[in-house]
C-alpha cells in the first residue's frame, strides 16, 4: 500500500503514519521485490494467481506476484512511480477519489492529483485504476444513503471515464474491522454497487482464504529499508491482527538501533 512517491520529509509524522516514500527508495524497493523473484502486478492480477486452482502452481518463471496499490490519485504516480515500475516490467492498481481527479489539474491535502488525461494514459500503458470514494470522506461517520452514493457514483464517474467496468475499491482511512456490524453491512453495499474487492489498512498478507471485500494490504513508505521490507514481504507483519498488536510492534520498530518484529511464517 503506497500513497505518494515524492520526498516530502513528513517531519513530525509517526512512522506507521507516513504515506511518502521517495522516488529513490521506492526505486530501491521494486529492485528488492525483483531481487526476491516477485512481480510487481496489478490487484486483478495478483488475484487471479490467489484462486485455489492457480496458488500452488508455478507462473511466470516462478515468479511471486506482489500485488502493488497506491491510494489517493497524486501526479506522482504518473511522474516517478510508474517509470520505475515500467523499468521492471511491473505494473499497479491506482485508487482513485473522483472529486479530487479532474481534466484540470486539482489538488487533493496539498498534492497535485492525476487528470483524466494521465489516467487514460497510465491505463493504456497497463496500470489498473479502482474507486477511493468520491470525497475521501471518514465513512463510518456517514448515513448509509451517504455511503451508498460514495459507492455508486465513483464507479460511474471511473466507468463513464474509462469505458470499462471498475470491480476495485479502497476504503479511506482506517477499515473498522471492529465494528462487525458495520464491516457486514458494508460489505453488502459494495456487492450491490457491482465492486468485487475491497482492499483495507488491514495488516497482513492476503492469501486465498482472504475476504475479497476486506483485504488486508502492507503498508510501506520511505522508513521501508530493505530489511523491514524483505520482513514485510516475507511475512513478519501478518500476526500483527489487533490494534494492541500493531502498538507494540511500532513501538519496538521504531525504537533506535531496533531491529524488525521477528520472523513467523504463517500457519496455513
Ligand atoms: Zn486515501
């Protein structure tokens, strides 16, 4: 899960928070996933290799696709993210809030967003483009006629512009995985509305048994150094299931001179 790729410090912003990773450590970062034998592909992709018939067997040479996503529509994608994906031969999935996404350059917390113009482009070169809502709202702080037309109309608005069907969304802001209720309920709103998946701030590898409409993702910014992202990638956060979990973890990372949560492969 990337937001920005630009070199924006984000001084004074808790590392787990950060949602910039440089142009040159996110270059370094797709090295380290080629490094590793994995692909860089979009989400579709990356679930179609999920499917119970496909998981054990081997694609591509072998490869392991890494399903990479960026929130939040920013230019940056188009100007430092996807060049280096395209070096590698790998591609992404875009999520993209409508409002903020223009055939006017527009601008959403303070950085340049994608135009229409960019998004056709980046899709004929490849990458997938999903919903992130209309307005980014806080959607549990919304009516459910409210979330219904968030739903909705960005997938029209993704459609009308794309001429193609839009099977993608990211929830904004934390998913509230607590709120039972809630998450069910929303659930049924995305099948509705004709999504597909949902992809979350969930922490955790996805594997085949995952909720195609709450999937957990990885978060990684500049702080992503290659022995916390090779960590990551191999599984060292997919415990990390509750809140309290995830404070005691951060606390240890960031600690200085602290080396990454250990190791723990996932019991399938
Ligand atoms: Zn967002």
């Amino acid at each position: 899960m990337y937001h920005s790729i630009s070199d924006d410090p984000e001084t004074g912003v808790h590392p787990y928070f950060k949602v910039c990773t440089s142009p040159r450590r996110f270059g370094e970062q797709m090295q380290w996933l080629a490094d590793q034998g994995c692909r860089g592909v979009t989400l579709s992709e990356g679930l179609a290799h999920l499917a119970p018939e496909t998981e054990d067997k081997e694609n591509d040479g072998g490869k392991k696709p890494v399903a990479i996503t960026f929130d939040d529509g920013f230019r940056d994608f188009a100007t430092a993210a996807f060049p280096a994906l395209q070096r590698h031969g790998f591609s992404a999935t875009m999520y993209l809030p409508t409002a903020f996404v223009s055939e006017e350059r527009k601008h959403f917390k303070d950085r340049e967003c994608l135009t229409w113009g960019e998004v056709r482009e980046l899709r004929n070169a490849g990458a997938e483009f999903g919903s992130h809502t209309v307005n980014h709202p806080r959607l549990v702080q919304l009516g459910w006629p409210a979330i219904e037309a968030e739903l909705r109309d960005s997938r029209t608005d993704l459609e009308q512009r794309l001429g193609a069907g839009v099977d993608h969304f990211a929830y904004p802001y934390a998913f509230p995985q607590a709120e039972k209720e809630f998450a069910r309920r929303f659930s049924d709103l995305l099948r509705t509305a004709g999504y597909r998946t949902n992809v979350t701030t969930m922490i955790e590898r996805a594997d085949s048994q995952s909720d195609r409409l709450a999937l957990p993702r990885l978060p990684a910014n500049s702080d992503d150094d290659h022995e916390l992202f090779t960590a990551k990638l191999a599984g060292a956060y997919d415990w990390m299931g509750s809140p309290q979990a995830v404070t005691k973890a951060v606390a240890r990372w960031v600690r200085p001179g602290s080396r990454p949560v250990a190791i723990r492969e996932k019991s399938k």
